[in-house]
C-alpha cells in the first residue's frame, strides 16, 4: 500500500510489522528484528538464519522452511553474482568513457568534466600549429565509394597518429581530410614547440611518400601542410 511504501521511505519514526507472541515462536520474532537491524553488521547472514531455524524448530520437518530458506540462499547467492558482473561492465565502459574522453580532450580538461567543475579558458604566450589536408581530396572522394574515403582517412590519420607519439605535440581534431596539430599545450615546452612541429611535418612528410590508397593504390597521395608559430 502506498502509504506503507511512504513510511518505509520517509522515518522517522521506523516502520516495522508488530507480530504478538500467540503468531510466532519468540526465537522467530528475535531472528526477524535482527534482520531488520538499521546497521547492517548486526543482521544474520543467509546461512546464520539457516541455522538458527534448525535450532528453532528442534528437528520437527520443516520443508516449507527448508524450501523457503534454499530460495532466499540461491537468490542472494545469485544477486550477489549478478552484482559482480553488472559491477565489472560498469568499470569496462567507465574505462571506455575515459578513454574516448581523454582522446577528445587535454586530460586537464576531461578530469575537470568528469567531476562536474567548469572549464576555464587558458592563455598559452608561445605555441606553434600545423595544419594539412589531401592535395586534391574532392577529386579523389569523388572517384570513390563513401567507404572507400572513410578507409583512406582512417589508414592516413592512423599513420599520422603513430608519428605524432614520438614528438612532444597534442592533436586538435581532424575534419574531413584537414589533420590539425599544435605544440605548447596543453603542457608547455619553452620555445621547442617550433622544432616539434617542423620535425613532426617532416616526418609526416616523409611518411605520406610510401602511403597508398587501398582502392587505388597506383595514385599518389599529396598533402598540404602549413605552419604558424608565435
């Protein structure tokens, strides 16, 4: 009845069932307000009230009992397996969260979304950024099947990710064929942030020359990179 459900919710003072000593032997009545104990170490464990019902009912037949008790054993026993795995999806996609997050955004910024505090804008005084896209890219997607463009640009931009690891630079994002990069943030490197991007462009470079196109492997690949340091 809801206003049952309202006094469960809302103490004080508690709600619990009054059983008079003609309904129940006295040792059931003590093992039940154990169980409804407010602090949870007090309460019996399944197999505590297991036996403390054989104790009660002195070796008569009890298979209701018996019959009730297994079930309220298997069903803890179950919930607490189904508790543990429910626990460990849960942590899997957390982590899956947090690293889909830490790939979108600076770390500084993604651990101050996860606890909810707000972003403030930050002013970097030297930074350097590299920006490129595919020489001829509307030609070359026009030539080609939608998967056959999402297959070029992800077996680029992976190339392009693995040369990034070894410089001390920080992807923007990609957009369509651009690949935008900069160096100084989110962590500042002093003026070194110019040498990192030039090296990393030259290895970009260098990279893109050996590139080829799944779908059309006899047709060279051009990128257009530029700069702006300052």
């Amino acid at each position: 009845p809801p206003e049952i459900i309202q006094k469960v919710e809302k103490p004080p003072p508690l709600c619990r069932p009054s059983v008079s000593l003609d309904q129940a032997p006295l040792e059931c009545i003590q093992l039940m307000k154990q169980c409804w104990s407010e602090q949870p170490e007090r309460r019996p464990t399944i197999d505590q009230i297991f036996d403390q019902f054989k104790n009660i009912n002195k070796g008569r037949k009890t298979n209701i009992i018996d019959s009730m008790l297994r079930m309220l054993e298997q069903y803890s026993s179950n919930l607490e397996d189904l508790i543990r795995e429910r626990t460990e999806e849960l942590e899997i996609e957390k982590q899956k969260t947090d690293k889909l997050l830490t790939q979108m955004l600076p770390p500084s910024v993604a651990e101050a979304l996860k606890m909810g505090t707000p972003v403030e804008p930050e002013y970097f005084e030297e930074v350097t950024l590299y920006f490129s896209d595919i020489v001829g890219f509307t030609t070359i997607s026009a030539m080609s099947e939608p998967i056959e463009v999402v297959d070029l640009l992800n077996d680029l931009y992976t190339l392009f990710d693995a040369i990034i690891g070894s410089h001390d630079v920080y992807k923007v994002e990609t957009i369509g064929d651009a690949y935008m990069v900069a160096s100084g943030l989110p962590k500042r490197n002093g003026n070194r942030h110019a040498g990192e991007i030039a090296n990393m462009s030259l290895d970009i470079l260098s990279s893109v020359g050996t590139f080829k196109m799944r779908h059309m492997p006899e047709v060279p690949v051009r990128i257009r990179i530029g700069l702006h340091s300052g």
